[in-house]
C-alpha cells in the first residue's frame, strides 16, 4: 500500500464530533511500505487531545488524527512493534496523503516553496530526516528540493500540520531562513531576521480581528480591553459565529507540542492581522487560506524592515484567549500580574 492508498479522509470535524464517527479503515499496511533506519514513533501521541480548541484549525486533523491513533494502537500489538520502530517516514507519509487530499479537495495543484537564489520553486513533499544529507542546512533543503525532513515525533507532527494549513507563510519563512543562510551562513547565531523567524514558527499565534481596538490593545499589553471587555466578541473554536470580531489561531508547532500540558503561564509571540467583518462569515477553509495568504504579506514586510527583531511579535499568553481555555471565564484569571504583564522588562 502506498501512501495514496491510506484511508480516505474521514468528512467528519473533531472539534465537533466523537472519535466513534470517524472511519475505522486499516493503516497497517503504511508501516509496511516503510522504509527501514532508526527512527522510532514516538510514544506522546497517545496523549494528544483531538477535542483540543487550539487545535480546530487544522483542517486535516480528522485524517491525521485517525491515522495516528490507529498507529499508537498498533504499537501494542507486538507483531507490529519492530515494524513501526523501524519505519522513519511514517509520519511523513501521514502528512504526504494529506497533502494530496487537500489538493484534491480544493481542486489545486499541491503548495510549492517560493524560490530564492535563482533557484525554481519546487514541489512540497514529506520526506524521512534520513533524506537529509549530512552537513546541509534543514532549510536551504527544503528551498532546493522542496522535500521537508520529518521524524516520526510529536515535533515535526505538527511542524507538518502547520505547514498543510499555512503553506504560503511556511514556504515565505523558509524562503528569508535560505536568504539569511547565504549571506551569513551557519554560525553560532541565527541573527535578527532568523530569530524572528524562528520565535514565530515555533511558538507564535496569529490574531485576527475586525475590531482595531482589541489588536491596538494586545500590543500595548492592556489585557482587559484586548481579552476581557470584549469576550462577547471573539469566536469560539466549537463554534463559528459570523458576528465574531476577534479569533486566534496558533502558528507555532512547539506551542502547540507544549499546549499538550497545558500551563498559565505559556506565553505566544504574537502578530496582528486586520480584517473585515466578512472575514468571520467565511468557513473555516475559507478562513484559513484567505489568513494564510495575508500572514505571508505580513511577515514579508516585517522581515525586509532593517530594525525587525523577535521584540515586533507581541506576547500573548495563549490561555488568557477567551473560549481556549474554561477558567478564563472567570475575570479573576486575568488578575495575575505574573502571568498578564503590564509591559516588557526594562533593561
């Protein structure tokens, strides 16, 4: 069995119905059709919670999740154990059908990576980490051969969903990472435009909103005017609401890894994207490809500013967005002040 030949795509959306309906068809067989090395499944993804409200804008969750829960239930049946634990592109051939259900579905070619040093664009494809040759760089790979390497953990699991939601802005950040390593090479630091890059792919969210206030209050870290007076006004994950006026959506894979014990105190690195209000009469594809494209333009402008630095992202603690999480509906949760600053700390 291929990759292609993987279960169908279940039409079913987790943030709104039980495991039970979801399509119980086989994946035994993927396991089969890897390829053997050292890579192993990692043992976490038992513990993800598909329900999560930080996690319904995946589009591809259903799928994935289906197939990842099969997969961890294979890795008690001893017969598949030292299949699975030798098999390092399972994973990558997961997010590969996905991929190519989504091109399908949209009616689309698959997502690309936007060339850079003369370089053509290339076609996106999940690949084992043992693809990547020794010494070259994660990202100047991926610009040059549009093959994105991927372990079989939690990690790169959702560094893969990320990159079938927002492919746009993950094939722009990788295009700057490319440019940076050109100019400055691998050293033993990134610099500023990298680590801007790096803090927003790994730990950023991205709220949108109709209303500038909530926005204009988020950066100048005034918590009541940005995430309490307003409440009634942002969407609720489970829910869409064409009156809403205010949505996060969290960009970040190791935020996401991290949000699997949720903490008080995790904090995101934040931009702000300005829509209209028929942004939230949109369905939830519609949403986020129309976000994709915008965040795109957004960091492209953000990275080709000569001051840019991490300091532009603004803080976020992720708990405090209304609707993400039960105890922020109480007012009293926005009270600490360890937790819910006043500002940055001077030097």
């Amino acid at each position: 069995m291929t990759a292609t030949e993987l279960p169908a795509k279940p039409n079913t959306n987790l943030c709104n119905a039980p495991f039970d309906a979801l399509v119980n068809a086989p994946v035994e067989a993927v396991i089969d059709n890897s390829s053997a090395g050292d890579s192993r499944l990692d043992d976490s993804f038992v513990v993800i919670d598909w329900q999560a409200p930080w996690l319904c804008h995946l589009n591809q969750l259903d799928y994935i999740s289906h197939a990842i829960t099969q997969l961890s239930g294979l890795k008690n049946d001893p017969a598949q154990t030292d299949k699975i634990e030798n098999s390092p592109d399972i994973i990558a051939k997961v997010l590969n059908t996905v991929l190519q259900q989504q091109a399908d579905d949209l009616l689309q070619s698959l997502p690309q990576t936007k060339p850079a040093l003369n370089n053509q664009s290339h076609t996106l494809r999940f690949v084992s980490q043992n693809a990547l040759p020794e010494g070259e760089a994660y990202e100047s790979f991926i610009g040059t051969t549009g093959n994105i390497p991927t372990r079989n953990n939690l990690h790169d699991l959702f560094n893969g969903s990320i990159w079938l939601t927002f492919p746009k802005t993950k094939a722009l950040l990788n295009y700057y990472h490319m440019l940076e390593i050109n100019q400055q090479g691998i050293g033993a630091s990134r610099g500023r435009v990298r680590d801007t890059i790096t803090v927003l792919d790994e730990n950023g969210a991205i709220l949108v909103t109709a209303e500038p206030s909530i926005g204009e209050a988020l950066v100048d870290f005034d918590w009541q005017k940005s995430l309490v007076e307003p409440r009634e006004q942002w969407d609720k994950p489970k829910q869409s609401n064409n009156h809403s006026r205010a949505a996060v959506y969290i960009f970040g894979h190791a935020l996401l890894e991290k949000l699997l014990q949720p903490r008080k105190a995790l904090c995101a690195h934040s931009i702000v994207i300005y829509v209209t209000p028929d942004f939230f009469v949109l369905s939830l594809s519609e949403r986020i490809s129309h976000l994709d494209q915008k965040v795109a333009d957004y960091m492209e402008a953000l990275l080709s500013q000569p001051d840019v630095t991490p300091r532009k992202l603004s803080p976020l603690p992720i708990l405090g967005v209304p609707h993400f999480w039960a105890e922020n509906a109480k007012p009293n949760f926005y009270d600490d002040s360890q937790v819910f600053r006043s500002g940055r700390r001077q030097k």
